[in-house]
C-alpha cells in the first residue's frame, strides 16, 4: 500500500538531515487597502501559490530561472530516491544527465497543443517523473513498494519532493485563519490554481504547521478545485475560468456571488473578472505582486477590491 502522501510529507518533515529551501520574506508594499464592505458574496475562491502560500516569484516552477536550484534539486532527488546506479553512465555529473532528460520531456510535453484557441497548456509533474522512473526501471531501478506504493505512487512522491526542494514554501500570515473563519460563517470556498497533484496536500500540511486540526476537507469543496493539471491547462486560459465558473453554477452560485483572491492582476484576476467573478488583489508582498496604478485605474483589469493582509476578507464580505 505505501504511504499516503500526507504520511509521507510528515515524515520528511520530522527527518533532522533534510535541508529545506525557504520561501522569501515578504517585501510590504506601500499601497493602501481598499475594503469597502463587498455584499451578496456567497463563496471565496482562492489562488494557492503567492496567494495562500509564500513562493519564490509568487508561483510554481517546472524550471527554476536560477540554475543552483535546479542542479541542488535534481541531485537532492536523485539522491534520495537512489537513482545513479540506474542512470545511464554519461561524462558529468547525475544531475546534468537528469536535467537533459527532464528539459527534453518539458519541451514536449510544452509542444502539446491546447484543444480551444486562447488557452495555455500545463505540464503534469508527475507524468514527467512517471516517464523519468520508466527508463530507470528498464535499468533495473529498484525501489520500496511497501513504503513508497506502485510507480505511480512513487511519481507523485517524487514530485513533490523535487519541487520541494525546488522551491521552499509557507503558508501566508493569516491564510490559515481566514479560510478557518469563512469556512466556519458557512460560505463554500474553492481553488483556481497553477497547480500539481501535490498542491492541495501541501497547501493542507504547511496549514496544520499553525493549526494541526486545518484539514483541507472542512474548508475547501473538492468540487470547486480548478486545478490546471487536472485540465491540463494553466492560467490565463479562458477555459480554466471557465470550467471554474461551471463548478460554482452546478452548486446554484453565479460567479458574480463568488469573491476570488489572488495576488496575480494580469494574468489571473482580469481573465477571472471576464467570467464575471467578483475580484480582490493581495498585494502582501512587492516581489510578487507587480502592478502599476495606471493598471488599478484601469476599468478593462482593475480588481473590485485591495487587500494587503489576508485578515481583511472576512469582514470586508460582512463575516
């Protein structure tokens, strides 16, 4: 059976020896909220990296621009998951032959076309590791089932642990608690995210960090999860707000009901505002939150409300 990928984030996190890389301090921006009381809002959905978790460049990396991150990640996990002695015997180091084979499927799986015009194709973490693992397998690579499951458990555990130690993550001052209050005022919540298979799990246990009894079950719905690898499509694609838009109405809520939450204008919170869904900038932290105030005066983009600390959406939505 393996274990569970919560069991298994637990357990790499109580190992003393394990260097974690750490998400960035936030950098506070000088800019002043604006949290006019916003009524009939029935639902809050969520960005989760940048948003509700802190994150190197506010987002989720395939391939991190710093090549230090990616050689120490790709070693790390070639190392853990004890690969070498599978890998193909090339001059170098592991780490540079894991990274010929890892760019090539990313170019790929990049060059897959979208089925509607507009949209952005996403990348699945784990089928690249699924298909990295293949070939050593076909190299004799050996690996504990009773620990880490079948393949496919283990691509999904290899995944995490490489972005992991890609990029280091936390979860944001007061997203815990805010999620807890509106979760507890009675208002569904759901996630528009970048994300991987592993995102909920981790968004789940960098919560219980603060809150041991922050179980993502109780405070968000699983049916109002747009999650760009489950689609295989990543934002600003028209047809993952939609989807989004979908899930809300197939619950009796319309997207004007519904506030999202996002750290992200462009790209995000103006192609969500099109699909008619109420919107709120957090702008927590100057590295990641990049607008202009002729973007905020722009009436095409400019979000319904500003946020500079989590704490301000539940009684900003009357709760």
């Amino acid at each position: 059976m393996g274990k569970s990928l919560p069991e298994y984030l637990t357990w790499l996190e109580a190992r003393p020896n394990l260097i974690w890389p750490k998400p960035p301090v936030p950098v506070p921006i000088d800019a002043d909220p604006y949290v006019k009381s916003l009524p009939d809002i029935r639902a809050v959905s969520w960005c989760v990296y940048g948003t509700l978790l802190q994150i190197h460049d506010g987002r989720l990396h395939h391939q991190h621009p710093q090549v230090l991150r990616m050689q120490v990640a790709l070693q790390k996990t070639i190392e853990e998951f004890h690969m070498w002695n599978s890998m193909s015997r090339k001059p170098g180091q592991p780490w540079e032959y894991m990274l010929q084979q890892y760019t090539k499927l990313i170019d790929e799986a990049r060059l897959v076309s979208t089925k509607r015009k507009g949209d952005t194709p996403e990348i699945d973490s784990v089928k690249i590791w699924r298909k990295l693992i293949d070939r050593l397998l076909q190299n004799e690579y050996e690996f504990d089932q009773t620990f880490y499951g079948d393949v496919d458990d283990l691509a999904l555990k290899v995944a995490c642990f490489f972005h992991s130690m890609l990029q280091g993550v936390t979860a944001t001052d007061g997203a815990a608690a805010s999620l807890e209050r509106i979760a507890q005022a009675g208002l569904k919540q759901g996630l528009i995210v970048d994300g991987q298979a592993f995102t909920t799990v981790q968004l789940e246990h960098e919560f219980q960090k603060i809150n041991p009894q922050a179980f993502l079950a109780g405070l968000i719905k699983p049916e109002l999860v747009a999650l760009s690898c489950r689609f295989a499509i990543r934002k600003p694609s028209p047809t993952l707000f939609a989807i989004a838009a979908e899930q809300y109405r197939g619950l009796g809520i319309e997207p004007s009901q519904v506030l999202y939450i996002s750290h992200r204008l462009h790209d995000d919170l103006a192609v969500a505002r099109k699909h008619g869904f109420r919107t709120a900038l957090f702008a927590g932290d100057e590295k990641v939150c990049q607008v202009t105030g002729e973007d905020l005066r722009n009436p095409e983009i400019k979000p319904d409300r500003l946020l500079t600390e989590l704490g301000q959406v539940a009684p900003m939505i009357g709760i």
